[in-house]
C-alpha cells in the first residue's frame, strides 16, 4: 500500500502485493487473476446516488498485505490481484497533497475533451466495511482463488480530512539490535518506519506527521494481535522538543504466538478513522550489523562478518553469489562489477531489516581494475516476424551469475521471454519477435551485474516463410494449477501454423519424438517423458518437412510429498490431536530440492491450508530425502478437517488432510 512519506518494501521483499497486482494488470499473462480474488462495488454519497470519484479503496489483511484501487468518475471500483485470505475493506479520501497543480503526484483521469476530472468530494469520513467507524464491528471478508465479492459503500462528506500523510518510528538499542520501550533513556536509534520486535516485552513507537500536528485520536488499534490503546497511559500526546510538533506515543506489549510481517495500525478519532497500512514491521531477530569486511586471498570472494547476519548481502542493490553463511560470518562471490568501481555493503534479513539501520557508515568494496567485457559469439541474428527462437550467447572478460544477467535487443518487436544462466560466460534465451514487427537491425546489449555489453546491429528481422510452425511462448504445465513442468507431467504446447493435418505433427524434446495426448488448432498436449533430465529440454514442432525453430522448456524436480504434519513437540496431528491457531506447525516432506533447505530459500516455497496462504519461516534437512517447514497457523477452521499443501516454485504436493479447530 502506497504512502507519500513511507516504504514498505526492501532489497529483501522489493515487491508487496499492491505491486504485484499492478504489475499483472500491466503485463500479467493470461488467466493471471484466476490465483488471485477480487472485490468490486461503489462509493455514493450518503442521501444520494452520486458516485464519488478517486476515493480509495483498500482490501487489508490484518496481518498481511492490502491491496487497493481508486475508484472510477461514476463511484465503481473494482480491486483486482488480492492473494487468498481474510480482509477487512475500508474507504477513505485522498490526501490533500495527492494531486499537486504541478502534477508531480497522481494525474486525474480525463474526459472526452481532454478536461481533467477532480474528485467528487475533497473529503469524507473513513469507515470500514458495512459502514461503521469501529473498526471491532467490520466485517472480514473471505478472498479465494478467482472469487468476486461486491460490496458498496455510503459516504458522508467533511469540511477537511482529519489526519493525512502520518509515518511511524521506532527505536533500536544499538547494542543489542532490537527495539526499546523507554527511548527516553537516550543513545538508541530511530527507525521509519517501526520496527517492533516480538520477542522483547513490548516497545515504544511514535507516530508523527510529515508536514504538522498529529491530531490527537480517542484510540489506536494495531490489527492483528494487538487490540485497541485508547487514549492515556499507554497512547499519549506530546509535543516533541526536536521537532517542534505535536506526535503520538503508543506503547505496545507483545502478543502471545506473533508471526512476522507488517502490522496495520487504525487511529478512531470518534466520528472518522485514519489507516495507515504496514504501520509496523513485526520481527523476530535483532538487527544485522557488518563489523568488517575482507577480500579472501583468493581475490574473488568477500567475507563479511558480523553478528545476527543471514544470507543475504548486497553490493549498491545487487545480490551477491552466498558460498558459505552464519550469523556471524558470510562468505560471497560479489556481482560482476565494473573497473575500480567502489559499492556500498548491505546484509539484510528476511523479515526486511538491514545492517544500516543503526546508522553506521556502512562499509564498501572497490572492484578491482579489469578489462573491459565483451559479448564474443550469437547463434541466431535473425528471425522473421513472428517467430521465437533458442538464442545462445558467448562472452568474455566477465562472470555471469543466475539472476543477475538481462539480456535486450534495443527494439520493442523483439521479446526476451525468460533467460538461463548456463556458465560464467554463457547463457541461453526464449526471444519472440512481433508478427508486425519492422525488417530492421537492433542492438543485442548483455548486462551482468554492474557490467554492460552491447552489440550495435547484431540482430534484425528479416522475412521468412510464412507456413513454417511456430511454438508460442512459454510452454506451460497442462494442468493449470500447476506452474512447472517436471518428468511425468504434461505441458501444453502452444503455437502456430498447425495445420488441419494432427497425424503429421510431431514433437521433440531433447530431439527424441515424445507421445502426442491431444491435439487442437492452436497447441499439442504432450507427454513429458518420466527419465527427462531436470533442466532445460529443447522442443521442437515438425509438420511434414517444416520444422519450428527449437525453444527451450524448463523442466524442474516434482513437487514435494508430504509425509506428516505435527505441532512443535513432535506430535502429529491426527482424530484426537486438533491444530489451533497459534500453533506453531512443522510439516515434514520427501523430495525437496535441497537447495532449498540449505539455504533456507522460503522464496521458492508456499503453504496453503484449505486454500488460505500461510508464511513459511523456517525450512530445515532432516537427513536423507527428508526436509522439513515451520509456520505458525494464523487461523482457525471451525472445527473441521481442511487440505494443507507444500508448494514449490508454484506447484503443489497432493494435498494433506489435518484437523483443526
């Protein structure tokens, strides 16, 4: 959710799921909301049925994210990419400072003869779902994959808007890395926004405005865990020496069984509400901190060193290469870097802190004088329009690192549709080219971490036979709630150019003809074979003596199986031992990657209990094929037995059945 003054994203967590939403309507691939719900209605003001224009609408999670829309000129909405679970939705005005006369801010949309259209109301009063300012009296509303609920909304407008652009604070002990509940005692340093963490007793956090007073409210509620503070001991106001304006205090003791993430506070000021989205981010370690950093002998690896470190350290934004971790040591390779360039050292933790939020100078390494790089060979320089292709490329003088490496063309007709690091200086690419695109040669320009190679006129579109078969891109898994493709499955081929003739198609991976499962105008079902190495497979589409170009297929490790759930003493849950929200749960699979426990990569890794996302926290090898994942249940379930599943990468085990109340 986006503030004017705050951030709630990291290096660590670069996109929340406002920005995911945005960017899937944006550029999402087809059928991209059936994993999402989404909530549409209308705003009026009270008395009328006048719509009301660019109010904002929010879905939040009480502990978890919230994802929002303005609404249209006639008062609809409609809110789209929310991730399954329980929401709260709430409206609320724009803040004064939203549309600046210079429109450095948000553009209002246009009508017809280019006129700008304002908002309906300047302000109104904020109310939760079905119309109330208590926020203990809004209703949750339960989001599934694909669901649409509609839920309206009755306004009543205001002479102003009652708090706007507020941002929170908290305090770190730079000692012992975690938050304080008496900053008064000095020397502790102040985090924006608040971090609380939860193994302490409680902390202190400050709201104060970006631009003046905080109006004083009757009562502050943080979602999730922590109830209402009304007004008195532990909710004070007070005007801050330093800053010269009135803030806020609020006093928060640590609730029992608290799970990491961001926190939503609500300020009741009795007849409107003031939300502020991700007010506080829960955590469960103290703060990383760098205490020196080295070059190895060998010349090519950093050791970082520290206390409460964990394995993720960036040179100026970009992730570096983990060859070995501990909390207080960490050994990476650092991303391709430029001669003599100097960058800034950050260790951050999965639950968003990082090493400079104690302020420290942060230290910096300076990249080595080298030559410069160059891309050395391309297998295909051209295409004709609208076709897709396999492109290898060679280069040297550099070091290319998985997920570190783009790959362009210098022309919106040609597309990279996914890139494969295949060794230091090589690497592999799915490009499609626009059925309209221009016979013309672009630039092929390769960028490795800070180190950019292009290529000027390395590439062009050129024509070529209209009735050679094409495979369109990418070739996905023909069960669609799954999102790999592994030895066994189906994938689904995709393409043109078929022709009427099914018994003349044959298709390739690995150049050996696979079994055909059906067969349609527009794409094959094929039969991934069960020996089918994991990594990349090449597929090809003949049709009599036409061939498609060769395009690479992922092919990852089948998902994981579960082989029990229990609670954190070791006992399964079974007809006579319930999970209870709280509960901290350990689910024990076969057939994880294992890279993913030896890093603890909970990135790749998913939970769903009857359809509602748990957090995963922890994943260990137990030895042999066997791994196992903490989470906390966050919720319960009546009483009943309900489907849980391990996803990986997007793919799910078979679901595990577990009782809870």
């Amino acid at each position: 959710m986006s503030q004017d003054v705050i951030r709630n994203t990291s290096r660590a967590r670069p996109l929340d799921a406002d920005d995911v939403a945005a960017l899937s309507l944006l550029y999402g691939k087809p059928n991209w909301q059936a994993d999402y719900g989404s909530i549409s209605g209308r705003v009026t003001l009270a008395g009328t049925s006048n719509g009301v224009s660019l109010a904002s609408v929010v879905a939040i999670n009480p502990t978890g994210p919230a994802v929002s829309a303005l609404t249209n000129p006639d008062g609809t909405y409609r809110i789209d990419g929310i991730p399954p679970g329980n929401y709260l939705l709430y409206v609320h005005p724009l803040p004064p400072d939203a549309i600046p006369a210079d429109e450095s801010g948000l553009r209002l949309p246009r009508d017809q003869n280019g006129q700008p259209i304002p908002a309906t109301a300047s302000a109104f009063g904020t109310i939760f779902f079905p119309g109330t300012t208590d926020v203990s009296q809004a209703q949750s509303i339960a989001v599934s994959r694909g669901s649409l609920d509609s839920k309206n909304f009755s306004v009543q407008t205001r002479p102003s808007v009652t708090a706007y652009d507020l941002f929170t604070a908290s305090f770190l002990d730079p000692a012992s890395g975690v938050t304080v509940w008496n900053p008064a005692a000095g020397g502790y340093v102040p985090v924006l926004p608040a971090v609380f963490n939860a193994t302490q007793g409680g902390s202190f956090i400050e709201l104060i405005g970006a631009y003046g007073d905080v109006p004083v409210p009757q009562s502050a509620t943080v979602l999730g865990e922590f109830g209402t503070t009304v007004l008195g001991d532990h909710l004070v106001s007070f005007v801050d020496s330093n800053l010269g304006r009135r803030i806020l205090g609020l006093y928060l003791i640590t609730p029992l069984f608290s799970s990491i993430g961001p926190r939503h506070m609500v300020l009741n000021y009795g007849n409107d509400l003031y939300v502020l989205p991700a007010a506080i981010n829960l955590v469960q370690h103290p703060v990383p901190v760098i205490s020196a950093l080295n070059v190895n002998p060998d010349g090519t690896t950093v050791t970082v060193s520290g206390r409460n470190l964990e394995p993720r350290v960036y040179f100026d934004g970009l992730p570096a290469a983990i060859l070995s971790a501990s909390s207080t040591s960490i050994t990476v390779i650092p991303p391709p870097g430029v001669s003599s360039h100097v960058a800034i050292v950050t260790v951050f933790s999965s639950d968003g802190q990082n090493s400079t939020l104690l302020g420290d100078s942060p230290p910096t390494y300076t990249y080595p004088a080298s030559v410069a790089p160059q891309i050395s060979s391309i297998t295909v320089r051209s295409l004709p329009p609208g076709a897709t292709s396999v492109i290898d490329i060679t280069a040297q003088n550099t070091r290319f690192a998985d997920g570190q490496v783009t790959l362009g063309f210098g022309s919106d007709d040609v597309t990279v549709q996914r890139l494969w690091v295949t060794g230091p200086n090589t690497l592999r690419a799915n490009v499609a080219v626009a059925g309209n695109a221009l016979l013309t040669a672009s630039e092929i320009s390769v960028i490795s971490g800070f180190q950019v190679m292009p290529q000027p006129a390395a590439f062009s579109v050129q024509t070529g036979s209209p009735s050679q078969p094409v495979i369109t891109l990418p070739i996905g898994n023909g069960d669609t709630t799954q999102r790999t493709i592994f030895p066994g499955s189906t994938a689904s081929v995709y393409g043109l150019n078929f022709g009427q003739n099914a018994s003349a198609i044959q298709v390739t991976v690995n150049d050996q003809p696979v079994p055909l499962l059906g067969v349609a105008a527009d794409h094959v079902n094929i039969q991934v074979p069960a020996n089918t190495p994991v990594g990349l497979a090449t597929v090809k589409i003949t049709i009599g003596s036409l061939a498609s170009n060769p395009v690479l297929m992922q092919v990852d490790a089948p998902p994981p199986s579960i082989v029990r759930v229990s609670n954190s003493s070791g006992v399964n849950y079974d007809a006579t031992h319930f999970a209870s929200a709280g509960d901290s749960v350990n689910i024990v699979v076969t057939g994880l990657d294992p890279a993913i426990a030896a890093q603890n990569n909970l990135s790749r890794l998913g939970i769903t209990i009857s359809g509602v996302p748990m957090t995963p926290l922890e994943v260990t090898a137990l030895g042999g094929a066997l791994s196992q994942i903490r989470f906390v249940l966050t919720q319960g379930f009546g009483s009943t037995t309900v489907p849980l599943a391990v996803f990986v990468d997007g793919s799910s085990s078979v679901p595990y059945l577990i009782p809870i109340r």
